[in-house]
C-alpha cells in the first residue's frame, strides 16, 4: 500500500528542500517539490504548506509561549512527517519538562514575498518610472527582475510573490503601448534625471553588443552578422549608453549584420536631440574608431577618448624607442600625435599610451602561442587558417621573425586617442576614464544573464523593441539597487524573497503573519534610500 509524507533535505546550495513523497512497497515513486527555504522563517511556512497538500483540513498551527519547537534549517537530521492515522491524535501527549503544545485548526492559504515586491516597485519610483502610468509594464518589469522569463511565464513569477497579477492579454497590451506611447523616449529621460541628480554628467560611456534569436531564417532586422559570441543564428546590434557608474541612459537597436562603427553616431545624435546635451566626454572602445566617427562627434561639439589601434606605436613614440629601446616603467604614460583620417576630413590627433607590466605578461603569452602556432604550420604540422606571424614567399612558409619582434616591442602598451586637451585633461586621467569601460561591460552581463534579454523569441521589430525597453528598464532598476546597497541583483532578490509573509485562515477568518526579517536583509533594507528621494 502506497504512503505520503512529507520530507526535509539539505540541497547542494545550503538550503533546505521541502518534498512530498510518495513510496510504495518500500520505493519511492512520486516526488513533489514544495520549495526551498534558505531562513528558519520560510521553512515553518513550507512545511505548513507541505502539511496541508498531505493532509487538508487537519494542517494544525502552534501560538504562543506554549509552541512547541520549531523546526530549523541547521538541524542536519533527516525529517519526516507522515499522515497520520485518523484514529490518532494530532498533538503529542505533554512530557516532563516539556510545554505542552497548543494545537489550534488553521491552514496556510498563501505565502507572498511582500518585501521585495516592495523594494522593487519603490526603486521604480524613485527612477521616475512611474510617469508612464502602466502597472501591466511595471510588473513586466520587476518580474523580470525577480525571475527572467517569457512574457506568458510572467503571470506566474508574480503569483509565486504575491503580487497583483494582470492577465497575459494585459501585458501583451502594455507591449504594445511601448511603442505606440515611445515608452523608452520616457525612459531614457527619467534615466538621465536620474544620472544628473548629482550634477551635470562629464563622461558617458558607448559600447555594442550582439543578442541572437531562435530562428532559422533572416528577415530586415535579425540577420547573421559579426557575432561577439561567435554564433551564427540571426541576431540583432545592441547599443548601449551609461555613465560612468554603469546606470543606463540610451538604448538603441540595429539590424544584425551593422558594423560596429557605424551604430555609434545614431546613438549619440539621438542622445544629444533628446536632451539638449553638448560638452560631454564619450569614452568608447577600440571598435569604434574610425576618423569620420571622431570628426563627427567632435563637429557636433563634444569630446571623445577612444581606444587607439596599438600598430601605430612604433611610429608615434619612436623618440622614446630611440633613446630607451623597449624599457617602460609600470604604469609610465607616454603622449603622441597622430594625423587621422585623408584629404579634408584629415586631422591631427592626440594619443595617449601607458604601459602595464600586467599587461606585457599577457601579450608575451599570448604572443607565444602564436609563434608556435606559426612555426607548425611552417613545419607543415598545423593546417594554415588566419595563423598571425606566418610569412608565405616564394621559398614556402615559415614564420615572420621581423613581425614577431615588432609585437613583442609593442608588448605592455595600450593606446588612446581624444579630442581633449593636455590642460583639460592629462594623460592618466584620460586612461582611468577609459578604463570606466568596465562598466558598461558589466551591465551587458547584467542584461544578458541576470535578466537574460537572450535568447530572443520575438520576431515583428515592435516587439522585439518593446523587449528591449522591458530589459532596459530592468536594467535601470537593477543598476540602481545595486550602487544604493553594495550587493548584487541576484544577491539581493534571493535574500529578499525567502523572507516571505503567510496569510492563515483560521476559523473562518484570514490573518495575515509579517516575517521575522533576518539581519542580511535588514542590512540591504537600511541602505536603500527613501522612496521619491
């Protein structure tokens, strides 16, 4: 004859795993994961919960002084409870020494984590985004904080929280309203209130990067193009604008097979038309430089510091190699100038290098594993592909010392360009503001596997756009906790949503039970700031 009961185990995480079990002859045949709890707080209330799927009607409740011990997640000890019998009672008979626990018919009806709904929807406030007048998009949006997923799942991350849930046409209405009401215009308004709440903004930071698609075939958006994951599904460019601390300010988005150099105008001219700004510092990387991209920027009346192509080194700084060979002292920061860009559109430009002895490291690695790469193919043991150091005469392959030099000269160094003056601006100030770079990368990794804006599964460019103004918001709101409280997204949502309140229904009547709130939680609860601050 088959049995359930209700079991307790320790997960690989550390937290404990409520279950159902149900065994028959001695084997276990069903199991049903009720939750994991990771306080002692949200584990009475699982098994509470457990307690009433096994047997409902009979879940029992323990008030008061007289409350029997609680179970708790540092006892390591195995736990079951089964059904019990009908013929026995319910409550275990008093023991010396021991309360006698007050038994009182009550049942779970539902858990919400309250609290962090909370936090979520008063850091939307406080960014402004509440101008737009859309529960439907703001619950999108924190849902996908709390749990990213497809639009249709959302309704049930909402539930699990307790938070007011719309149905699925609402919130396919409020992506349709994105577009139709220029959501992200509002947004990216809000965003720069925010940013310059400080103080006017000196340095914003570009970068791009690719999402791609679960799809076989191209269209006029998603199409195969240079992939920064080496993927070669249909995927669209994604530009991305913040300021130095890495809070979002623009996104854009570009067909897939757009070059990278070609996406950084558009960003900035809408930018500068949306908000009037002039006398601003665009820090991009590498990818981006290109003299019509530099000359543009600085015709429209800002700045620039782009990473510089590293080849021109031993042209630029050929008094330095003359008088001291390839001797650099860490961290030492060299200035040059460069003519860039042909006829007209020709102009001289500054460039700032600086060596790291970290960096020479690196190279030298990375440099001899292409040297040996390059001697096998010489060797004819290595098939020839896009091998660097490899020279191909008359006389056959072998490996271009003169080539191998030149880098090895070049090992350690990084260069920059900019439009900024020596007075304006010295040398290693323009390679800290590049080196900000940092994090813009940070929120594309934030974007991509905290709130995983891939892989996408739309296909009409609305909604497609209007994902990724669902994304950008979340974003903001995730930049935001985490500059305010010191801990990660992921940090923050898993200790906030294990501290959850439960709602009893007890003789008819429903009581609603705060959480005890556990001092990491307090900790992140004491460092936000107050709402509309």
């Amino acid at each position: 004859m088959a049995s359930r009961f209700v079991r307790r185990v320790r997960t690989a995480s550390g937290a404990v795993a409520v279950q159902l079990v149900v065994k028959d002859r001695g084997e276990v045949v069903e199991v049903e994961h009720v939750g994991s709890a990771h306080t002692d707080a949200e584990l009475a209330l699982l098994l509470a919960a457990a307690g009433e799927r096994l047997a409902p009607g009979q879940q029992t409740l323990e008030f008061g002084e007289l409350a029997a011990e609680p179970a708790r997640l540092d006892d390591t000890a195995d736990w079951t409870r089964r059904q019990p019998a009908p013929d026995l009672p319910v409550a275990d008979p008093p023991s010396p020494g021991r309360p006698r626990s007050v038994q009182v018919g009550a049942r779970v009806v539902r858990t919400s984590a309250s609290l962090l709904w909370n936090v979520l929807i008063d850091a939307y406030s406080r960014l402004g985004f509440d101008a737009l007048a859309d529960e439907a998009f703001r619950a999108m949006v924190c849902a996908r904080v709390i749990e990213p997923t497809s639009k249709a799942d959302t309704v049930r991350v909402l539930g699990q929280v307790g938070a007011p849930t719309p149905g699925l046409r609402t919130l396919f209405r409020a992506l349709a309203r994105c577009e139709q009401r220029d959501y992200r215009e509002k947004l990216a308004r809000a965003c720069l209130a925010h940013a310059t709440r400080g103080g006017a903004l000196g340095l914003i930071l570009y970068d791009v990067t690719t999402l791609h698609f679960e799809a076989e075939h191209e269209d006029g958006l998603r199409k195969v193009g240079m992939s920064k994951e080496r993927r070669v599904d249909p995927q669209i460019q994604v530009g991305l604008l913040v300021d130095p601390s890495g809070f979002p300010l623009e996104v854009h988005c570009f067909e897939g097979n757009t070059a990278e150099t070609s996406t950084l105008l558009p960003v900035l001219e809408a930018f500068r038309d949306r908000h009037q700004a002039a006398d601003l510092v665009i820090v991009a990387d590498a990818g981006m430089l290109s003299a019509r991209n530099l000359n543009a920027i600085e015709d429209a009346g800002m700045s620039f510091i782009v990473g510089s192509r590293i080849s021109k080194a031993p042209y630029d700084l050929a008094a330095h190699f003359e008088r001291h060979g390839n001797a650099f002292d860490d961290g030492q920061v060299l200035e040059s100038a460069r003519v860039m860009g042909t006829g007209k559109a020709a102009r001289r430009r500054r460039v700032v290098y600086q060596y790291r002895f970290a960096r020479h490291k690196r190279d030298d690695r990375a440099i001899n594993a292409m040297v040996d790469r390059a001697e096998k193919v010489a060797a004819g043991k290595r098939p020839l592909k896009k091998d660097r150091f490899v020279r191909i005469d008359a006389s056959g392959k072998g490996v271009d010392w003169d080539l191998v030099e030149r880098a090895r000269q070049l090992a350690g160094l990084k260069g920059y360009v900019t439009n900024l003056p020596a007075t304006a601006m010295d040398g290693p100030a323009v390679v800290a503001a590049y080196h900000d770079l940092w994090q813009i990368e940070s929120s594309f990794r934030m974007a991509k596997s905290d709130l995983r804006a891939r892989p996408i599964f739309h296909h009409k460019r609305e909604s497609i756009d209007a994902h990724l103004t669902v994304v950008f918001a979340a974003l903001a709101v995730s930049r935001h906790l985490q500059d305010a409280t010191g801990a990660s997204i992921k940090n923050i949502v898993r200790t906030l949503h294990a501290v959850r309140s439960a709602t009893i229904r007890l003789d008819g009547h429903e009581i609603t039970l705060d959480p005890d709130i556990p001092a990491t939680a307090q900790t992140i609860l004491d460092r936000l700031p107050p709402t509309g601050h």
